[in-house]
C-alpha cells in the first residue's frame, strides 16, 4: 500500500510540474505578442472578471451544461438498449456494424449542419449532435460488459424460467452498472465539448455562441477566459463522474474472489 501511494504522489508531482511549465509559457509568450493576439493571465482574468459580475458566465454555462447534459442522458440509454441488443444477438450486432462506423467516422459538424436543417432549434440540434458522438461510445461499453456476464447464470436463469424482468434486476444490472458508469465517464466530457462546438456553429446562446461573439469583437481576452470555463467545466464534470467509476472498480478489485 505504501509503494502505491508513493507512485501516486510522483504522479501527482510529474502532473503539478507539466502544470507549472504550462503556467509559465503562457505569460513568456504573451510578454512578446499583442492582446490581440495572445492575452496575458492578467488580461484573461479581468475579461473573466467581467464575464462572472455581468452573470453572463452563469447563465451561458448552465445552458451549455443542461444540453450536454441532456444529450449525453439519451445517448448513454440508446447505446445501452443497443449495446444489451447487440450482445443477445449476433445477427443485431453484425446489422448495426455499419452503423456503428458510420456514427464513429462521421465528424460532428455534419450533424451539426444537418440538424439546422432537419430541427430548426438550436438547442435541440446541440442536443442531436451529443447523441450522435455519445452512442457509439455507449454501445461498445455496454454490450461487452453484458458479453461478459457468467453464461452458466444466464443459462440457470432460462432453465428456472425466471422472468426477464427478475433477469434484468438480479443478473444483467448489477454487471451493467459499471460499464454505464464508464460510458458516462467516457461521454461527460466530451459531450460538453461537443455541445460548445455545436453552439459555436449554429446556437445564438451558450458558451460556444458566446465564444463566437468574443471572435467576432476580436476580444481574443474574453476567448481565452472562455476557454478557461470550458476546460474547467470539463475537469469537473470529469472527476463528479469518473471518480466513483474508479471507487467502483477498486472496491470490485478488492473483493475476495469468492465473495464476487
């Protein structure tokens, strides 16, 4: 246990010395170039300042979040109605194949484009191209995770006639739990920045609208300051979600093998 938590604190120092460097390039390189240009911290953090005393940052963040939110909620279920499908039978799998590539190879600003066209709201178009990104994601991880489940169990399950119903709560849920909890993990993130680069194209509100409208006054300041929510709203919305994924997977470990 000692030499585990000691590689975690080289860890954790190796991360706060990439952090520094970073820290430190940024006002050397903006010492050298106009506002305009590249903003210093200083510069950033007044334009932030701004953003948070006007109650421009709250209002903006929450949309953004409610729609990656959202978006990300109907992605993580369809993928994991598709994900159990897929693992049940093998003809659905090899149908949805195609699919599948196609969702994971199209890039998001087609759906984004399309969605304009398609549903007219901004909002929900922002919502449509987190669920486009999100159920491949969900699909993978959910349908390896039921792949996975003890075949002698659901075999037992068949011969005992128990209910699909008692099957789905006693069997399947608790081996899917986890793979919806790295779904999520793996979604949360990504599907905020996604949404703010859908906004960024088609929403007149938001953090990716606001963005926008920074580029287009040239208050390169107020972009960086953006770019900094963003990155934090990420962070967090990562660590609120893949943390207890991590608790979950290092109690499993834990476990005695017999008691699993």
């Amino acid at each position: 246990m000692s030499e585990r938590r000691g590689r975690r604190l080289r860890l954790s120092g190796a991360a706060v010395v990439g952090a520094a460097v970073l820290a430190g390039c940024w006002p050397a390189v903006a010492w050298q170039q106009p506002e305009i240009l590249v903003p210093s911290p200083a510069e950033t953090a007044a334009a932030l300042l701004l953003l948070v005393e006007s109650g421009e940052l709250a209002a903006q963040l929450w949309t953004t979040l409610s729609r990656a939110a959202v978006g990300v909620a109907i992605g993580i279920a369809a993928g994991a109605l598709w994900g159990l499908a897929s693992a049940s039978r093998r003809w659905i799998d090899e149908a949805g194949r195609p699919l599948r590539g196609l969702l994971l190879g199209l890039p998001p600003v087609i759906p984004a484009v399309l969605g304009t066209v398609w549903l007219g709201d901004a909002g929900a178009v922002a919502v449509l191209v987190v669920v486009v990104v999100t159920v491949p994601t969900a699909k993978v991880t959910v349908a390896e995770a039921a792949r996975a489940i003890d075949a002698d169990l659901l075999e037992m399950a068949r011969v005992y006639r128990l209910p699909p119903a008692a099957r789905l709560r006693h069997l399947q849920l608790p081996a899917l739990v986890p793979a919806l909890r790295s779904a999520a993990s793996l979604c949360g993130a990504g599907g905020l920045r996604v949404a703010i680069m859908a906004e960024l194209l088609v929403a007149p509100d938001g953090v990716g609208a606001a963005v926008a409208q920074a580029r287009g006054n040239l208050a390169t300041a107020e972009v960086f300051a953006w770019a900094l929510v963003a990155v934090a709203a990420a962070l967090v919305t990562d660590w609120l979600v893949a943390r207890p994924a991590r608790r979950g997977a290092a109690s499993r470990a834990a476990e005695p093998v017999g008691a699993r």
